[in-house]
C-alpha cells in the first residue's frame, strides 16, 4: 500500500506522466523499460465486475480491457472487427452464425479460448438475464449456442435480429474453470463481483472503491499489436472541474465526464487536446411511474409541460432537444412526434385532473454527485415545479448508490436522470434498454412498463424489413409519449479532454467513454 500510495504522489506531481517505477520492476529495469501507465479521470465508481452482470460506463471501460468478446467495434462509423472470432459467416436468413476462434486466443491462466467457453458464457449469461443479457433477450436462448469442434461455435438465432453482431462486442467471453472452481450457491457471482476470469490484455492489479483502479498489461497478450501502454489507472475525481485541471496539470491523460465550460475553459490550453462529437449519447430524467405520486399520469404530464426546456438546454451547453425517446437522427426516429413543451396552461389544465391538484408536495430528485451537468438541470426542473407549488428535494448519490436504488420502485427516487450512450447504433439499443419491461430495476429502465410496448420493442428487434420496421418504431415512439415516463432531455455531443502525449486514440461514437487501453501509447 505504502509503495503504491508513493507511486501515485509521483504520478500526480509529474508534469508529463510517463516511465513509473513499480514493485514488481527494478530500478535497473526501469531503466531500459520505462513504465507507460494511462491515468483516466472518471466520476463514476465501478459497482461490480461480473462481466455477465455489470452496466453502465465505468463497468464496460474496465471489462472491455479485461475479457475479449467474439466481436470487436472501432472508427467513425463504426464496424464490426475480429476479434476472438477470426471470422464468422451468417446463413442467407440471417438465422445462424457460425464462429472461427483465433488460434492464439489464450486466457489470462495460459488455457485456450475454447468453443466451450463461448457456449459457457452466453449460457451463462442468459441463465442469469443480468447485466447485457437484454441486448439478446428472446433472440438467443439455453439451446442457441453448440460447438461445432474446439475452434468453431454455431449460433442459432430463436427470432430474426438484424443487429446482431453489432451487440457482440459487448458479450464476453468467460473462463469456465474458474468460474466453475468459484461457482458457489449463485452461479460465481459473488466470486466475479472482484475478481477476473478474462483473456483481455490486461488484468486487474488494484481496486480501491471509491478511489482509484489499477490495470496492468499482461506480459505476453495473446493478441498482437497495440500501443505501448504497460498499464492504466481508473481514477474517480467526482467534480468535473477537478476532472478538467487534472487534465490541465497533467495529472491525468484523459477525462470523461467534462462539460461544457469545462470544454470552453481548456481551449487552446497547451498540451490538451479537446474532443466534441455527436453521438447517440441520450439524457432524460426518469420518473418513477410505479410509487409516489408520479404513479399518477396526469401529474407526471403536468409537469412535462411545466419544465423548463430550453433551460435544460441551455444548461448542457453542445447539445439538441431530444424529440421523443430515440434519439434524434437514428433510424426509426420520428423527427415530427408531438412532444411536451413548456406550457404552463396545460401543464395547469393536468394538475387539475390529477389526485393533486394545487400541488403542496414535495418530490425528490438524485443526481451523480459531482457531476455538475446533472446538478443544473435538478435546478432547472426544481424552478419549473415551483409553477406548480410542488418542492424538490435534490439528492447527490454516488453512482453505485444510485444504481442500488432502483432495485425496486419504493426504493427509487420520483425523479432519476439517465444517460445512456448507445453501444450499437440501432433504435433497439435504447429502446430495449430504456423502456421494455424486462428492464425494470435496472438503472436503465427503473419501473417503467407497458405491455403494448414491449411488444412493439419485440417486433422491431425481430423485423427484417426497413419499412415495417420504421413503422413499428414510430408507433413505440407514441406510445411512451402518451404515458410520460421521462422528461425528454437532450442529445448531448461528447466531451472528452486528452493530454497530447496520448497517442492512438480513434474516437467511435458508441460507447466513447468506455475507453479501450489496449490501442494507446504514452510518447
């Protein structure tokens, strides 16, 4: 503790971050194999490692540098690459995947990726119906996945699912001698929750919660290439302007969670590099359909119309109004959908009809502490509620708190804001995970269901044809309007800070906070 503790002073004092003397390296090795350790600057916690059980950002940055999947996506657009599979081949019907593994696919413990362990792991991860399991949910079951010899897997689809192979990058590959050495009474769970069972090209070699984790490059990865990184450091700094001076100062290569004014404020600062670009990154706030006095629609109407939009906009700087819940420009989105805006009229007009009607109550609203975007808008919306003479109370939570709370709708707050960045540029992507039914206690999709929507959602995932498909689509869209479960916010551009000597970096605009350290060298 005492040696790492010491190394970190080192790093956070040095002005460009760069050879870092470990325990494990000499003076003398040091010497001619300087240390190149990534430091990334994050306000977002990592709850849990289970790779077929963990979500959000944070969880997805550190697995996807942890464990491989059959499929990986990089560049602008983004593609599907090889990964695991060397290659794959898909039937005229789109129905069946075959899988050719690469030879040298190795775990972490020296065993070969096998054609087994892919069969173990999606089992396992459809038995569990955690974490990622609703990116295939319905469309791979207990009897999709065969072996066909060590090195080749078979996938049989149980519906059509057009974008299948754009969620495998997001579907790891386990080792199941571990897991089985670790199974215990709830399938390895509470093993995987902090401890690694990957082939990815690197591992985990500390996790302070709360603080920092550290991942070190395996010395012989069983993929070739890739920078010169030797390791990488998860650093939570909750406040995003603490995020941007770290940058600044060089105390950290990368930042994640900056915004607006922080982008501002960095410009043409020396040695930092700005990223803003648009993605499918979506911000809404969440209203607890299921307890409180939100279960009643005509008050979570009221105040749909009550809000403050062009605040809200105002407030997170390089970004648009969402309209409806895709986002604005995917397929399947409906630019024309008619959408709340302020109007305090109507918004009066519902709260009459609602089971309160002159308001006098008092709701509660969480945020990610120290993510002061967030922050802003729980002003916005406290100021539009006002109009109603409804108080709110705004709650800061750590992100792992927050993520705990919507295990169940008394536990959840009236109002829960959510970003979600798409991991694949589908509809289904945010439709599946924001608003169907199997979602619900998830951070994602907390309470909210409808069956005529998840049926929607199922047939759109299922729809080969483009035509049917955007038809499907724009139903679903009228449909969650009609129930308001969210405020509809913004599509926001992202905003990320680099230090210079970060070489190697291709920003793709799905899941571009979800950083892959395998490609990146320090200079």
């Amino acid at each position: 503790m005492k040696q790492f503790k010491s190394l970190w002073r080192w790093v956070a004092m040095a002005t460009v971050l760069g050879a870092v003397s470990t325990a494990a390296v000499t003076h003398a090795q040091a010497q001619t194999a300087p240390r190149k350790i990534l430091v990334v600057a994050s306000n977002q916690d990592v709850p849990n490692f289970d790779p077929h059980v963990a979500t959000g950002y944070s969880a997805s940055a550190l697995l996807r540098n942890l464990y491989d999947p059959l499929v990986r996506v990089e560049g602008n657009p983004p593609q599907v690459k090889p990964h695991l599979a060397e290659s794959y081949t898909v039937s005229p019907d789109g129905m069946e995947y075959v899988f050719k593994l690469d030879a040298k696919a190795k775990f972490n413990d020296g065993s070969p990726v096998t054609a087994e362990a892919v069969k173990y792991s999606f089992d396992r991860l459809v038995r569990l119906k955690k974490g990622n399991a609703w990116m295939i949910a319905g469309i791979v079951d207990d009897t999709s996945v065969t072996v066909v010899d060590a090195k080749t897997v078979k996938i049989k689809l149980a519906k059509p699912f057009v974008a299948f192979p754009h969620v495998l990058p997001w579907l790891w590959i386990v080792n199941p001698k571990l897991v089985e050495d670790n199974k215990g009474a709830d399938d390895g769970q509470t093993w995987l929750k902090s401890n690694i069972a990957g082939s990815g090209s690197f591992v985990l070699k500390r996790a302070e919660p709360g603080n920092l984790y550290e991942l070190e490059k395996v010395a012989s990865p069983w993929k070739s290439g890739g920078g010169n990184l030797t390791g990488a450091i998860w650093r939570i700094i909750r406040e995003t302007s603490n995020q941007r001076l770290a940058v600044q100062r060089g105390e950290a290569h990368m930042a994640l969670d900056l915004t607006s004014e922080d982008m501002d404020a960095l410009k043409d600062k020396p040695g930092v590099v700005s990223v803003i670009e648009p993605e499918f990154r979506t911000f809404s706030i969440k209203l607890n359909t299921e307890h409180g006095p939100l279960a009643d629609i005509n008050l979570r109407k009221a105040i749909s119309y009550a809000f403050n939009y062009q605040g809200m906009l105002d407030s997170a700087g390089y970004a648009q109004l969402m309209v409806g819940p895709l986002p604005n420009g995917i397929f399947g989105h409906d630019p024309k959908l008619a959408v709340p805006t302020t109007d305090l009229d109507k918004a009066k007009e519902f709260l009459a009809k609602s089971k309160t009607p002159n308001g006098g109550i008092k709701l509660t609203m969480v945020h990610v502490s120290g993510l002061e975007q967030q922050r802003r808008i729980a002003l916005v919306l406290l100021d539009s509620l006002k109009k109603l003479n409804i108080e709110l109370d705004i709650k800061p939570m750590v992100w792992p708190d927050m993520v705990a709370s919507t295990a169940s709708p008394d536990k959840m707050a009236d109002f829960f804001p959510v970003y979600q960045t798409a991991n694949y540029g589908d509809p289904d992507n945010i439709a599946f995970a924001a608003y169907h039914s199997s979602r619900n206690g998830n951070w994602q999709n907390p309470v909210y269901k409808n069956p005529k929507v998840d049926a929607l959602i199922l047939a759109g995932r299922a729809e080969t044809d483009q035509a049917k498909r955007q038809t499907i689509y724009v139903d679903m869209q009228k449909q969650i309007v009609e129930d308001a479960p969210d405020i509809f916010g913004v599509l926001e551009k992202r905003k990320l800070a680099l230090r210079s000597e970060v070489q190697g970096f291709i920003f793709t605009p799905v899941a571009s906070n979800a950083v892959e350290f395998f490609p990146l060298s320090l200079k």
